[in-house]
C-alpha cells in the first residue's frame, strides 16, 4: 500500500508532463482561432470602455471636444450631491429606474415562474403554448411599447382598446399615461432638505412602461426557468406524490430549492437588461418615467456634454454589478460551498500519501474499530426490526379505514377542477402573448384614410393603403420604412454573419480545447454582456471620430457597417455560449476519428465540426439577426441620417415625427402597418424554428 | 400488511396507446410479487397505477377491501423505489429518508427515531450527513430503501431498483432486499425485466407482455409449467428451443426426423387446433454425447461456448434446424463435428401454432387463492 501510494504521484507527473508536449499544437490552435473575438473585444469594448472611463473625468463637451481640457472630478460631484439641477435629475431618474426595475423583474419573475411551471406539464399543444411565448421576445420593445402606447392604453377619444372595453363595462376611463395620468404616489425624499424634483411623482405612466416590459420580457424569462426546470427530473416530483407532498411542497421543497442558482442566473440577466431601459420608456416622453440612460442620451445629443454623459452611464455600470452581486448571493445554494470542502477533506485523507507508519497503524485501528462497531450494529438489527415491529402494531394502516363515497367525490371533484383552472390559465397566457400581435395585423389592414368614429374590434374599412403609405409615400415625413427594411436587412444580415464566424471559432475553442487563461476568457465574454451599450456608444463614437481623424476612409459614423463591429461584440456571449453547447453536444469519438484519418485542427473543424453544427449555427444566426434587427439604442445615437435609419430607429422617429401628424391619413394605423411589416417576417421565422430557438436560447442560459 | 387486487384495469395513454389490457392481478398480502417482462409492456405503468402517480382508464384497484382506485398516491400509503433512485439532491440522507415522516408532521423525536432504525437495518447510519452525490450506487440504493422504510408503509413498490448496479452489488442487494422483505413481512411488489431477478426472489411472478398478464405463478410453476409460448420462452437461459413440427399419427415428425410420443402425450396435443405444433424443451434438458446413444439424433456442431460450470453448445439437426443444449462440466467439439442429442419427453413441451397455449400443461392464468 505504502509503495503504492508513492508511487502514484510520479506517474501523475509523468503523465502530466505528456500531456503538456502533446498538446501543445493544440493550443497554438486554441489561441489562433481565439483571436477574431480578441480583436473584437478589444476594439468594440475595451478601448471604449477605456475611453468612457476616462472622459467620464474630464470636462468633455461640444466646446471643450471629445477629450476635454482638462482632469476633473466635477461629473461625479455634479451627479451625485443633490445641490445642481443634474444632480437632482441624476437621482430622480435613479430612483424611477430603480422602482421600475425592481417592480418590473420581480412580476416578471413570479409571471414567468407560473408560465414555466404550467409549460413543464405534458399536455396536447405543449409545442403551440410554447411557441406563443417567442412572439413578444421576437418583437422590437420599441414596437411592443408603440402597440400599447398607441392602441391599447391610449385614451377613449383614441378608441383605445382597454378604455373602450372599460366603457363597455360602464367603468370610468383611466388615464394610462401623459399628462392626465392617475398619480399613483409621491416619491419618498431620502434627502429630506433638497428633494429631487418635487413635481413629479410616480403615475400611471410607470405602471404602464412596467406593464409593456413585463409584457415584452416575461415570455422569454419564463423560457430560462423552464431550462432551470430541467434540471429536475419527473421521478423526484413523483417520489414527492407518493411521500405525500401536495403542490406547494412539492414546489417549495423540491423545485424551488433544485432550480434556484439557475433561476439566479437568469434573474440577473434580467436585472441587468431592467436597469439599461431605454426603448420601453422613450417612447412616451414622460420625465415621470424617464430612466438613467435616456438621462445620459439626453446629456450626450441635446446638451452636448459628454463627460457628464459617461459618468451616468459608469454609475449605471456600477448600479448594475450591484444588483448582479446580490441576487447572485441570494439565490446561489448555500450548502453547495460546504460540501465541496467536505469533498476536499475526503480527498485530502484519501490522499495522504507521506504517513509515517505509526500513523499507518492508528488509520488501521481506526478502521478495525469501524468494523466492530458495525458488527455491534449488525447485531442489534434483529432488536430493531422487533421495534419497528411494535411501532407498527400500534400505528393501523389509515387507508383501510378512511375512504368514504363522498371523500372519493372530492378527489373526482379537484381534479376536474385543477385541470379546467390548468386549462384557463394555458389560454389565458397564449392570449396574453399573442394577442398584442394579432392586433396589430387585424390593425395593419384598416384604411388609414377613412377617420375611426368608435372603437372597432374587426375593421369596419379593410384595405391594404396602410401598407402602402408605408412603402410609399411616407419618405415625404423623413422615414423610409422600405429603406428602413433594406438597411435592417443589410445591418442585421451582416452583424449575424461576423458574430456566426467570430463566435464558432470562439465557441469551438472554448468547447473542445484546453489553454492557458480559458477561464479568463469566459469571464472576459461574460461581462461582456453585462456591459450597459450606454457605456460603450459614446466612447466607441468618439473612438472611430478618432482615429477617422487620422485616417479619413474610416469614418464610420453614420455608416451602417460602423454598428456591426459593437452589434458583434454585443451579441458574441450569447452566441458564443450557444455555440460552445452545440460543438460539446458533438461526440468526442468523431474529433478522435477525424484526427486518425489525418485532418489537420482546422480541416476537423471546417470538415467535421461546423457541418454538424448546422442547426446550431442557423439557430444562433436567427437570435444574433433578431437581436441586431431589433436594437434602438445604438442605432439611434450612431445613425443619424434619415436614409441609414433601422426599423426600430425608423418606428421612433415615425411616432416623433411632428410633420406626420398633418398627414390625409390616420398616424396610428399606419404605424401599425409599420410595425406588421417589420415584425410578421420575424415572428414566422421565429414560430417555424421555434424548436430550434428555444433550444438554442436555454442552453445558451443554462451554461452561461 | 394489506393485500393488491387489480379488477379488469385498463390504462389507455391519450391518443390511443392501450398499454394495460383488462388486468386482473391478486397480490396477497405479505406477498413478494415480481412483474416481469420485456420492454415496454407495461411494467412500470403497472405499478404508477397501484402507486396512484397514473390513474386507471377503466377498472378497479383495492388495497384490502379499500377501494383506492380514485385515490391520490399520498392516501395509499405506501413507498416506492426508482430505477433512477429518485433521492432529492439538495438534501442530505437523514432529510431524505425523513421527508415524508418530516411532510406528515410527524414528532421530530419519532422521526429521528425511524430514521436511526432504519439507517442501521441498512447499515447507511454513518452516511446521514451526506448528499446523494457524495454517495456510491449502492449507498444511494441503501438509501433510497431506507426512505420507504421509515415510512412503514402498507405496499413497498419497487421499479427495477438494482439495474443501475454492478452484477456483483446486484446480486448482494438482491439477497438483502428478500431478507428485508421477509423481516418487515410488508407486500411488495416488484418490476424488472431481468428473468433471474425474478426467479430468485419472487414468491410468486407475473409475467406480462403487450400489456396482457400471460401467466402468475411461483417460480418453479413458471418454470416447469409454462402457460403459453412466451411464458416458456421468456423463463430461463440460455431460452427454450422451439421446433416446428407435424403430428403425424402417435409421432411428431421434424424435418426427417421421427418422435414418439407417449398415451399422455399423444392425447393432450390431439387437442391441438392443427397438425402444426411447437415442441419446445431447455437446453439443459438434453444429453448430448459424440457417441450414439439411445433415442438420439444426430446433430451438427455449430458454437461451443465454455462457462467453466457448463458447456453451452448450439446445433444445427435435420437440415436448418438450429437448437441450444446444455452439457455439465466441459464439452470438447469443434464446429461442424458431429454429435448426438437427446431430450427426455417427460420434460418437453407441446404448444399450439395459433393459440401459443402449452398443451401438455393446462394451467390458468392464475390460480384463485
Ligand atoms: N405518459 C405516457 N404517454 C403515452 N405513452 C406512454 C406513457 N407512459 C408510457 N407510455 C407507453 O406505454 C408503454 C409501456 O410503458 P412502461 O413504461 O410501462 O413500460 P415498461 O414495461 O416499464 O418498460 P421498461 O422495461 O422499458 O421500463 C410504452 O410503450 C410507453 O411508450
Ligand atoms: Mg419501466
């Protein structure tokens, strides 16, 4: 035993030392194929993030130029003492985007958990149910906000479909936003002597952006905690039945505890994405429910100043890590920590292989020990059993007696019950997702021209001139929705191919290759998506302003394919970690294969690896296409010119646009024309993938 | 503690799977019961329904003269064992095995108490403060056992609870789980698809396919008195060998070879619905030797396989009939030698071509105890 043991940790060198030389051409491939996203990271966030950083202390501004004239704390101070008007601003808006994050993460969350927990169930249309789920997610916010700004929460005058069903009952109409809208509440001052600004308090208007977000999000998060429930497998929740548990427990005691670090993860991924809102809020020009970042938009292109623009966006930074910190640490498994040094101390004794003899001899007594005691036990077993016995005796089968003619009626009773309320609350939420949608293409065929005179369930006026004014004549207003078409196409197209290229070679890396700072490089991608796009844009414009300073040919700026270097870097995590899932899911004996038969790495790769990735590679395409299609922020900021305008840029500016209100035609209906057109494409896509889809986007989660 | 009846209990899976036939099953009480057959017959849809996890299409269950049929798994009050052990990950041995006692509000000290009990009956006492992942196979199976004891439950179910195990463990938990039994005298009732499993441990078996029972009896009925076909087949191993065959007056004629039947014989397979029969006898209800012995056919050497205790030799006689036999101790052969075989009428059996039934030994599909 004693040699034995000694001589383990030679071969383990050995081997080790094997290992190193033999893969050392691997992991000169590893690092090769590791440099597009390299490259990406470094210039689409790093020397931004640089940038941001620094100006965040300088005075820069339109008059002082990109860089400043000189080092200052004075942003910082500004923001955050309550003394100046920004100042007041800056707390004010953290305080609404805090009440809406919070409020709205924390439906989502409890929404999402009954969705997912009713999509877990086997029944008839599963597939259907789940599809439904992807129609909001596959919808711009910025359209999802304009649908219910615009037809669902607009007031009676504009046959609004909420007041109009409120009137049908009798019921007063509610002010769902604006300036009429309901005041919920005060906001609570905690700097008692220099309020924010005291006009304004929260309103209706929140409650309805929460309401629109939680509309948008919810589906999507209800799809990671169906992921998490995965984890559980179907025979716990039946040992569970039989031990007696009823739902709750089964819930509070089995699910909750199995599927909660997964859920973290996806709480804080929501968390994050609630704190950077932007498209849900702008849309209703509302300082009640103005968020941090439009705060920092509106430092950047109305009053020019720069610097004040970044530090609101580093402190949002901040705000967010904040936030992904604590849920991390509410909801990772406490004992899981405590096991694993548990494991480690086993180990270690397992291990030890330097004992003296006399050290030897006591382990031996101890086990010597052991065995006796287990014999005394074993001994002991028949007086049990005799105890169990008794207990038994004592305790009479409960069932023999109990069971009554109306007790089994009850039984009969809840559970026709519990499943017509299961089959309530399934349609209940296929409506609540889809609905909104179908509105829109019922809408999208009313003639624009023909004035609405009460509210309309079918349209009284079909016609297909929605559309036209749309493709037509609406470039006359400044918005081009066909040349908006054309340059999402184009924007989105292109963003998704470079993230498919970047992110295989990435993703295959990290799959199937060991090298040197591996973990660094997941960590790197991983905050990478937690990253606000705030604290990016305005740096990353001033560093392509920069270097097109240097050398003319690269301004991108105002250029489409300026955005597809940021859109990557953006949408690479995800990509990434999905990717990474697909290539793992690709047997190793297949990589070995290929080796034998004499391809190099990079023909295994291209040959063997990316043909079988297919449906990975499609699935990714379609969410990194959706994701860039999709984006407002950034393209606000970055495209400037009506004619480089995206659809989600182009719907803004179309619900902006003064001249438009002029129009011979009805605005509302051909922005819900509008929106059909950028959003039906997208939504089939999605619905006959969605297999696939959801595939991609939970393992993508799960991983990550 | 309680006896099983299953009354003509149907289970018909949406849309139209028809996985279990007019069922009619007695478990006794105390009884060691094995459901066995082949995959995807039903077994663990069998057992779901006594559980209560799947309600029964059509058709009655009773526990005693309970009828349960409506009733939900946690009035039923009994235990089972997954295949897949089915211990909660994130709690400990001790929580585990308590969980039920702990959903049931039973008195902690009580519950602490069955736990200890049970721990020591299964020897696990020393592993309480550990998750299930930090636990071997058979500790997780000790454990998993362990849960249905503490709750002194009315009806142990078990779903094939050894075959994530070694064959060396497996046979060791099979040992302990008859003595388990035995001790607790609790029905139990038992699935697997492994014939030895159940021929080892079962007081009496139930042998299913495509969701019919086709025969209940002890082992040794099973064995030498095989209802149908199937039963004879799917009981023992190396299997049955099976001969089509003609009657042909008092002798059965396989390709040229002739076999005379006995009085009993001759009149129990006249009953036959026609001149085509199946002869079937076990490999190890032959002798077979290189010289010619009395009553022997020649045969064709075709495999032999030498296990140490026995030599399993497969033959090929009377033109492309292919047949097992089973020799003690080590039989010497090459392919193609030839050999001599013979089988003992007194253990063959008959079986009907259409019907499947044996006729040489008429026995219902369960005898009313
Ligand atoms: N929930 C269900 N819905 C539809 N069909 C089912 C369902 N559960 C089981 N089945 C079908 O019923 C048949 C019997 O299944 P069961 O699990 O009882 O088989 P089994 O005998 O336990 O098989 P195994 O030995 O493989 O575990 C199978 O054909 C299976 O496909
Ligand atoms: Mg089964």
């Amino acid at each position: 035993m004693y040699d034995f043991d000694l001589k383990l940790p030679e071969n383990q060198i050995l081997n080790e030392k094997k290992k190193k030389t033999s893969l050392n051409s691997e992991t000169k491939f590893a690092l090769k194929i590791m440099i597009p996203a390299v490259l990406v990271f470094i210039f689409g966030i790093l020397v931004p993030l640089v940038i941001g950083i620094l100006i965040s202390f300088t005075d820069s501004s339109g008059i002082t130029g990109y860089f400043g004239s000189k080092v200052t704390l004075l942003n910082y101070h500004e923001l955050l003492t309550y003394g100046g008007i920004n100042g007041r601003h800056f707390w004010q808006y953290t305080y609404q985007t805090l009440f809406f994050a919070v409020s709205a993460v924390l439906l989502e969350f409890g929404l999402g958990l009954i969705f997912a927990l009713l999509l877990n169930k086997d029944f008839k249309g599963r597939g259907l149910a789940r599809a439904t789920l992807l129609i909001p997610w596959a919808l711009p916010t910025i359209a999802s906000a304009t649908i219910f700004r615009y037809e669902f929460l607009s007031p009676l005058s504009e046959y609004g479909v909420f007041n109009s069903i409120l009137g049908l009952f009798g019921l007063r109409e509610i002010s769902f936003f604006g300036a009429d809208a309901l005041t919920l509440f005060s906001l609570p001052a905690f700097i008692p002597f220099a309020p924010f600004i005291t006009h304004i308090d929260i309103s209706f208007t929140m409650i309805s952006c929460i309401f629109i977000d939680v509309w948008k999000t919810t589906p999507f998060f209800s799809l990671l905690i169906l992921a998490a429930l995965q984890v559980v497998p179907e025979d716990l929740y039946k040992a569970a039945d039989i031990a007696g548990a009823n739902g709750w427990q089964k819930f509070s005691k089995i699910t909750w505890p199995m599927i909660k670090p997964g859920v973290g993860i996806a709480l804080v991924f929501r968390m994050m994405d609630a704190i950077r809102v932007y498209d849900a809020v702008v849309i209703f020009r509302d300082d009640s429910v103005k968020s941090m970042t439009m705060q920092a938009v509106d430092f950047w292109s109305r009053s020019q100043k720069f610097g004040l623009s970044s530090t609101v966006a580093i402190l949002e930074f901040i705000l967010i890590i904040i936030f992904a910190i604590l849920i991390t640490k509410l909801t990772s498994r406490k004992s899981g920590k405590k096991s694993e040094k548990k494991i480690e101390k086993k180990l270690k004794i397992q291990l030890k292989i330097d004992q003296t003899p006399s050290e030897i001899h006591e382990d031996a007594l101890k086990t010597q020990r052991k065995i006796d005691l287990k014999e005394k036990f074993s001994k002991s077993k028949d007086k049990e059993i005799k105890e169990i016995d008794k207990i038994k005796k004592i305790s009479v089968s409960p069932i023999l007696k109990t069971i009554s003619p109306s007790m089994i009626r009850n039984y009969k009773r809840k559970r026709k019950i519990n499943k017509v309320i299961f089959v309530i609350l399934i349609i209940s939420m296929c409506i609540f997702c889809a609905l909104p949608f179908i509105w829109i293409v019922i809408r999208a065929f009313r003639n624009p021209f023909i004035a609405q005179t009460s509210f309309e369930m079918f349209p009284k006026f079909p016609s297909l001139e929605g559309f036209q004014v749309v493709l037509g004549q609406s470039d006359l207003y400044g918005v081009s929705f066909s040349r908006a078409l054309l340059n999402g196409f184009i924007l989105a197209g292109t963003t998704g191919i470079v993230v498919l290229i970047v992110g295989s070679l990435t993703g295959y890396a990290l799959a199937k290759f060991e090298f040197p700072a591996k973990n660094l490089a997941v960590l790197t991608i991983f905050t990478m998506t937690s990253m606000p796009a705030l604290i990016i844009v305005i740096p990353y414009f001033i560093q392509v302003k920069t270097i097109s300073g240097i050398i003319p040919f690269l301004d991108l700026t105002d250029n489409l394919l300026g955005l597809v270097l940021p859109y990557t870097a953006f949408n690479l995590p995800l990509a990434t970690f999905v990717l990474r899932s697909f290539f793992e899911e690709i047997p190793e004996d297949l990589w070995k294969a290929a080796k034998v038969d004499g391809a190099s790495n990079f023909q295994i790769f291209s040959k063997v690896i990316l043909p079988l990735a297919i449906p990975g590679l499609f699935t990714c395409f379609i969410l990194v296409f959706i994701a860039a299609w999709n984006e407002l922020l950034f393209a606000q900021i970055w495209l400037t010119s009506d004619e480089n305008h995206t659809v989600p840029r182009a719907i803004l500016r179309f619900v902006q646009n003064p001249l438009s209100l002029q129009a011979d035609w009805d605005t509302d209906l051909v922005l819900m024309a509008a929106t059909a057109i950028s959003t039906v494409p997208l939504v089939i896509i999605v619905l006959i993938f969605q297999k696939q889809i959801i595939k991609g986007i939970t393992s993508g989660a799960v991983k990550g | 503690m309680v006896s099983v009846k299953l009354e003509k209990v149907n289970k018909i899976f949406a849309p139209n799977v028809h996985v279990l036939k007019d069922l009619d099953l007695n478990i006794q009480d105390k009884e060691f019961m094995v459901l066995v057959g082949p995959s995807g017959c039903g077994k663990s849809t069998c057992l779901n329904i006594i559980a209560g996890l799947e309600l029964v299409t059509d058709g009655k269950i009773m526990f005693g003269d309970a009828d349960v049929t409506e009733l939900p798994p946690k009035e039923r009050n009994l235990a089972m064992v997954f295949q897949s052990y089915a211990l909660y990950p994130h709690m400990d041995v001790r929580k585990n095995m308590s969980f039920a006692l702990r959903l049931a509000k039973k008195d902690p000290e009580y519950i602490e108490e069955m736990v200890q009990k049970a721990a020591n009956i299964l020897d696990i006492s020393d592993l309480l403060e550990r998750k299930p992942k930090e636990l071997s196979g058979g500790q997780r199976q000790r454990v998993a056992l362990g849960r249905c004891i503490v709750r002194d439950p009315s009806v142990f179910l078990f779903d094939e609870p050894l075959s994530n195990l070694d064959a060396k463990l497996r046979s060791q938990m099979r040992g302990e789980i008859i003595k388990l039994q035995k001790r607790l005298k609790t029905t139990l009732v038992y699935v697997t698809h492994d014939q030895v499993e159940a021929m080892s441990m079962a007081d009496r078996i139930t042998i299913l396919n495509d969701g019919y029972i086709q025969q209940v009896g002890t082992p040794s009925e099973v064995y030498n008195t095989p209802r149908n076909k199937f039963v004879a087949g799917f009981i023992g191993s190396p299997t049955m060998n099976f001969i089509e065959c003609v009657k042909d007056g008092k002798t059965l004629k396989f390709g040229d070879n002739i076999q005379k039947l006995t009085e009993i014989f001759d009149e129990k397979s006249s009953k036959a619905s026609s001149e085509k029969l199946i002869f079937g006898f076990r490999p190890e209800h032959t002798k077979i030797t290189s010289e010619p012995h009395e009553g022997a056919y020649k045969v064709t050497i075709n495999v032999v396989e030498y296990l140490g205790a026995q030599t399993v030799i497969s033959f090929e006689f009377s033109g492309k009939i292919s047949a097992m036999a089973i020799s003690p101790g080590f039989y010497s052969a090459n392919m193609g030698d030839t050999a001599y075989i013979s089988f003992p009428l007194e253990e063959a059996h008959i079986f009907d071509t259409e019907t499947n039934m044996n006729l040489i030994h008429e026995v219902p599909l369960q005898k009313i105890l």
